[in-house]
C-alpha cells in the first residue's frame, strides 16, 4: 500500500486546479441554494390566493419544503453509498433535467378551488403536484455537492462544512432580497422567468462539478478511498437522536414565531422572509471556522433570550409594531444560534457527512410537523411558540452545577413557587386581583430566575427548562385579556371570544386586534334585550353605517348587499326588512362561533336563517351574477393580517363587474401597521372608478364605537349620494408614486412604510 500513496503524493492537483475546484463548487452550492429558497415565498405568494392569504399557507408550505429537503438529503445519502464515480453524477444530471422540463412554476392545472375542509393536506398536494420534482432536485444539491467535494482530492476536502455556510449564505441573500427587492421591483412572472433562467445555470454549473470530479486523478482516488476509513467513530444512536432534537426546536420555533408576528400584520413574504433569514444567518455563522459569534457566547444569551419571549409574551397586545417584530426575532436568532451551535460542535468526520445531513432535515421536518400540522389540530390556542421556547432549554450541553450545596433544594423551592403563584388563579379577593394586574411582573421575574440560573449557577436544562415552563404557564394561567376567555382554532387562524368583567361586552379579537363586539348589558348592569345594536367598526355613525345609509337613501328601495367576511356577525343587524343580504366567509368555525347566541346575538336575532358561502371570495364571489348588488362591502380587512388577493386590480374588477348600474364597493381598511387607503384608491381607479375616503377617530372606544378607514367606489359621484357631499368622505385621487397592486404584484414594505413616514 506504501507503493500507492507515495506516487499518489506526488501527483496532487496544482493550486489554480485547486482554486477552479473550489469556485466551481462553492458556485453551484451557492446559486442552488439561492434558488432553494427563493422559491418558497415566491410559490408560497402564487398560491395565497387559494385560501384566503392566511398565514396557515406559509407554515403548511414549511412542512412542505422541510419534508422535500429531508427526501432530497435522503436521496443524496443513497446516492453516494453507491462506489462508482461516475453513477452518481449521471443519475443527479438526469433528475435535473427531467425537474427543467417542469418549468416554468405553475400551479397544477387539476387542482382548481379547495375542499370544503382539510385544507392543510389539499395545500400539500398542491406543493407536491406543482413544484415537488424541481425541489426535491434542488434539496438534494447540498450534501451532495460537498460528498462529491471530498472526494475530489481538495485539500479542504476533509471538514467541507464550510460549503454549507455558503449554501445558507446563498439562502440568506434570496430571502432577504425577496421583500426589499424581488417584490416591490418586478411581478410574479418575471420573478419565474428568472427563476428558470438560473435553474437552467445551476445544471451547466453542477455538470461541470461533475466533470472536474470525474477527470481527477485515478491514483489520488485509491488515496482518498483509503483516507475516507480513517478511525472516525460511528455517530451512535443517542448522538442521532441529539442532532434530530437540536433541528428539530429551532425548526418548530421558526414556524410558531413567524405565525405569531404575521397574524396582526399581513401574511406576505415580506414577514416570512424575515425569521427564516435569521434562521439560516446562524447555519453560516455556526458553520464557519471561526465563527463571528462564539458559541460559549450564544449559550450565555441563550436564557436570556427565553426570558425576553416570556416576557413578550407576557405584555400581549401592549407592545407596538417594531418590538413585535424586533424583540421575538432577535430572541429566536439567540435561541436558533444556540441549537445549531451545538450541532456545528458535535458534527462528525466527512465520511459520515451525509448522514448528519439526513439527521439534520429529519429534525427539520418533525419541528415543522409539529408547529404546522399537529399543534393547529391538538391545541385551541398558540400553545406551539411557549412549549417550544421552554423546550429550547434542553438543546444546552451538560452542565457542571456550581456551588451545588444550594442547587440540590432547587426542586422543592421551584414546586413551592409553582404552588404559590398558581393558587391564587382559584380564589377571588384582593391577592387574585393583584396578579392579575402584576402577570408581567410575575411571569417575567419568573423567566429571568431562569436566566439567572444558567448564567450564575450554571443549572443544569432541566432546571432552566421546568423555571421556564413554570413561567410560560404563568401567562396562560393570568391571561392578558380581562374577563373570561374562549378560543377558536381553525386553518385560519386563532381567535379568542373574550367576555369582559361583569358580562357587558364580548368581543372577538384575532391576535391583538378586535374583530367585532356586542353589547349584553347595559351601563347599569341591566341585560340588553331587543334587537342589538352595531357597535365597533359598525355603528351607525361610523364609515360603514354612513356609507349603507347613503347607498339605502340614494336607491330610495330595498338593497340587495354583498358582505364579503362575517366576524361577529355585526352587518347582519345593519339590514333592514325586505333587503337581500349574502355573505361570503371561508372560515366555517367563524360562522359557528358567530351564530351562537352564547357568544353574539346578531346573526340568531337579525338573520337567523343566515346560510353564508363559504369559500374564498375571490373564487366564490366570481361566480355570482354580473351587475346583481347594489352595494359590496368588503370587511376581510379589520384583522391587521389582510388577505392581500383581495385588494388588487383584478379583485376591483370582480367587485366592479358584480355592481348594479349605480351600484358601490366599500372597503374597510382600518389597519394599525399598513396604509391599505392608497392601495384601495389605486386599484379603484384603474378600474375607472372615482374613490372617496372617510378617516374619523370616535372617541367613544370606552364603549367599543371604535374609528375606522373606510374608502368607498362608485361610477360616479351620483351613485355614493350625499356622501359626495359630506365634509367627512373626501374624493381621494390616486398616488401616481404608488404603483397599482395587481395579481401579480404587491408591495406590503411600501404600505408598511407609509404608514410609518406618516406616524399614523
């Protein structure tokens, strides 16, 4: 064998060799990757419109990308079990080429609207259909690439990792430049026409890592065949297990997280993009040889990352947009660099780097199952996001406890703690009322304890995992919502019907932000009796009640409405005998807990027999008769996370074709975070239409009579009558610097930023 390796010695490759090598592959894993991820917000954006722009889409489309990618990784471990060189390379070139055949991306032509139920496995099926052969091809790219790299003969060729930081850095920059680039420049065709264009690069760049690696040299292969059974040690199960465990938490954290900020904003790429950007920024940093971030630094930050989200968590609805945003990504990022930091610091040797790679999307795919599949359908709340940062705790090594006299009573006083904070929930008086009023302040006292005991006790994960726990259960146990609270989940979200103290109200909130409320007793404690009166966004005086009086008056004859959502059911009480109302909702558990007298009483005392379509309105809407309503009120918006498909051009234009001669389309756009007025008034009027818009603050809040942004559209200034006229509706112009959302294209950063330049 010495008669081997000497020769061999003398026959490695020179440095441009060796320089060409590395850039060949170091481009191909770059630009696969680039294209990897690029195509989830873009895929994920084409289908929003199927169901409605619910934030569901994008973790189901999650679970979607993270099962391919473990598929793909589990192919390329197969693949390169396989001893030929030359095998390898010829059956991956062929996949690819069968993947380009499928382009450009498209969705499915079989799959045409949505069942009635089971939206999360008809949506992956769509993925799968559509997009599942290109992907597979790309989710394979990686550990592939870099199994061939070794063999190579490179002189780096033994620790390759460093390749999968310019992987993610290829990630990184396709999701960060989707939102601040790709979206507010160019529509959704050119954005899959360039997709398709660097597809087919990819293919001539992977050929060519295939060449380089069948022309080395035969000799160099022997010595690289024998340096791949060095002595390296078998990963063994429990060490698999770790790796699937430590890719799993941060994975499900990624969804729970981006569900939680995008369900009061807007469920576009722009909020997607964002954690999972962050989520890949800590596979470069973790993997690079000297990582920026040292990884004792991110264990030490790691509690106080977990005691800042229960401290989020604690203040609910109180915070405002950029904490929101801000303080819930920068704890993930500290709590993702330092799951991945663990798993960067027990990778194994080359020859066992594919499987590492299949442990790793494994875990991927369970955390993703977890938070996208199983949690909607086993919890009525978001119990997802606290269960995975207390299990977060776990993901720290061993410790070595310090001054281990004190810790070893930790378990007693902990169980003591839990006891006395807890029982208070089951009394009534003073010291209930108190927690209740002080629940940051406990549950955050609580969090940082366990902060505390990493950092100055060094405490083992279990300890910090059940302080943790005790915290996060602290905030479910002192709701921050005031009086007596019931959750709904469904595919689209969560929403809470909160009965406030002493039963005067109930209101229905998704996320932070009020959907509807009924009055149930008077000021004097009386119950309300007779038929309930419109409050919210809905009351009589407000934008809407002014604009369906004006439209009622106009006509001078019953109306026939179209209400596209239902929420509470308050517009159900705004009809008025002998007019024809259809509702249009696609969230079924809306309509139940809706029509229940138990929580509203508008739909059983005003339209008990209320049927509405359920669907999403832009498919369901299109189908009823050209010039049929009077008057269409889109009220899908009052949820800061909007179904954007139903403020473009082409929307406007169903609404437009729906209308009576002198017909008119209502637009409520109350939203705390994005100015949709400018975006309502665009679409109007490149449909031709003349837009008026009514701004007022109430200032009866107190009361739930709550201001609102409406814009209405007409024809002409005939068809709104005397709100042409009205000091409060003022004819708005369409912002020539504001490019017309469409189909095709919409710009949330642009909306987002408005509202911010405007301090609204």
């Amino acid at each position: 064998m010495d008669s081997i390796v000497q020769p061999a010695a003398t026959e490695q490759p020179s440095s441009s060799r060796n320089r060409l090598l590395l850039t060949v592959y170091t481009a191909a894993i770059f630009v696969s990757a680039l294209l990897l991820f690029s195509v989830q917000p873009l895929f994920a954006k084409m289908v929003l419109p199927r169901l409605g722009g619910s934030p569901a889409v994008w973790s189901v489309a999650m679970v979607f990308f993270q099962s391919l990618l473990l598929a793909g990784y589990a192919y390329a471990h197969l693949l390169m079990q396989i001893r030929s060189r030359i095998v390898p390379v010829v059956v991956h070139l062929v996949l690819l080429a069968l993947a380009f055949a499928t382009l450009p991306l498209g969705i499915a032509t079989a799959y045409g609207e949505p069942p009635a139920s089971g939206y999360a496995f008809w949506l992956l099926g769509l993925f799968v259909v559509s997009i599942g052969l290109p992907f597979f091809a790309l989710a394979a790219n990686n550990p592939l690439l870099q199994a061939w790299f070794v063999r190579t003969g490179h002189p780096a060729g033994h620790d390759p990792y460093f390749l999968y930081a310019s992987s993610n850095i290829g990630s990184f920059l396709a999701l960060l430049s989707y939102p601040f680039l790709l979206e507010p420049i160019f529509t959704l065709h050119t954005q899959n026409r360039f997709w398709t264009l660097g597809y087919g690069l990819l293919i001539l760049l992977i050929a060519a890592c295939g060449v380089l690696l069948l022309l080395r040299s035969p000799k160099l292969a022997v010595v690289d065949a024998k340096t791949e059974d060095i002595n390296a040690p078998a990963p063994g199960f429990v060490t698999r297990l770790r790796w699937i465990f430590l890719a799993a938490v941060p994975s499900g954290l990624l969804i729970a997280v981006t569900a939680h900020i995008s369900t009061d904003v807007a469920a576009a790429p722009l909020l997607w993009v964002l954690p999972l950007s962050l989520y890949l920024l800590t596979w470069v940093v973790v993997f690079q040889s000297r990582p920026l971030l040292p990884h004792k630094w991110m264990l030490m930050l790691q509690p106080v990352a977990i005691a800042g989200v229960i401290v989020l968590l604690a203040f609910g609805g109180e915070q405002n947009l950029l904490l929101t945003l801000g303080g819930h990504q920068l704890c993930f990022f500290v709590i993702a660099m330092a799951c991945h930091g663990e798993l960067a610091r027990t990778r194994p040797a080359a020859k066992y780097l594919t499987g590492f790679y299949v442990a790793l999307s494994f875990g991927g795919m369970v955390g993703g199952l977890f938070a996208g599949l199983v949690a909607p359908f086993t919890f009525s709340w978001i119990a997802e996001y606290p269960i995975l940062v207390a299990l977060a705790a776990l993901c720290r090594p061993p410790a070595n406890e310090r001054l281990a006299g004190i810790v070893r009573w930790y378990w007693l006083a902990l169980a003591v703690l839990a006891v006395t904070l807890v029982a208070p929930s089951y009394m009534t008086g003073d010291l209930s009322t108190w927690f209740e009023d002080h629940r940051v302040w406990v549950a955050g006292a609580v969090g940082v304890l366990a902060a505390l005991l990493a950092v100055a006790l060094n405490a083992s994960r279990w300890k910090i995992f059940a302080t943790a726990a005790l915290a996060l259960a602290l905030i479910r146990v002192y709701p921050a919502d005031e009086g007596r609270v019931t959750t709904v989940r469904s595919f689209f979200g969560v929403h809470k019907i909160v009965v406030t103290p002493g039963g005067y109200f109930h209101v229905l909130m998704h996320g932070t932000t009020i959907h509807g409320a009924e009055r149930f007793r008077n000021n004097d404690g009386t119950p309300v009796v007779g038929r309930p009166e419109p409050i919210t966004y809905y009351h009589k005086d407000g934008g809407i009640g002014q604009a369906i009086t004006a439209i009622r008056e106009r006509k001078g004859e019953p109306l026939k409405v179209a209400a596209i959502g239902v929420g509470s059911g308050t517009l159900a009480c705004a009809a008025e005998p002998g007019e024809s109302w259809t509702f249009f909702e696609i969230d079924q558990s809306m309509v139940d807990a809706a029509s229940d007298p138990k929580n509203f009483r508008y739909i059983s005392s005003c339209m008990p027999g209320l049927k509405p379509v359920i669907g999403d309105a832009r498919l369901t809407f299109a189908k009823e008769p050209d010039g049929a309503y009077d008057l269409i009120i889109v009220d899908a918006y009052s949820s800061d996370a909007i179904p954007i498909h139903l403020a473009t051009e082409e929307a406007m234009n169903i609404y437009k074709d729906k209308l009576a001669p002198h017909g008119a389309v209502v637009m409520h756009v109350s939203n705390r975070h994005l100015d949709l007025e400018t975006v309502v008034v665009g679409i109007a009027d490149a449909n031709d239409l003349k837009s008026w818009v009514f701004n007022e603050d109430s200032g009866r809040d107190g009361d739930y009579i709550f201001s609102t942004d409406v814009v209405i559209s007409a024809r002409e200034e005939a068809d709104v009558g005397r709100l042409a006229s009205s000091k409060s509706w003022e004819l708005t112009e369409a912002d020539d610097r504001v490019r017309v959302w469409t189909d095709d294209y919409s710009n949330i950063l642009g909306a987002l930023y408005r509202r911010l330049r405007d301090g609204e």
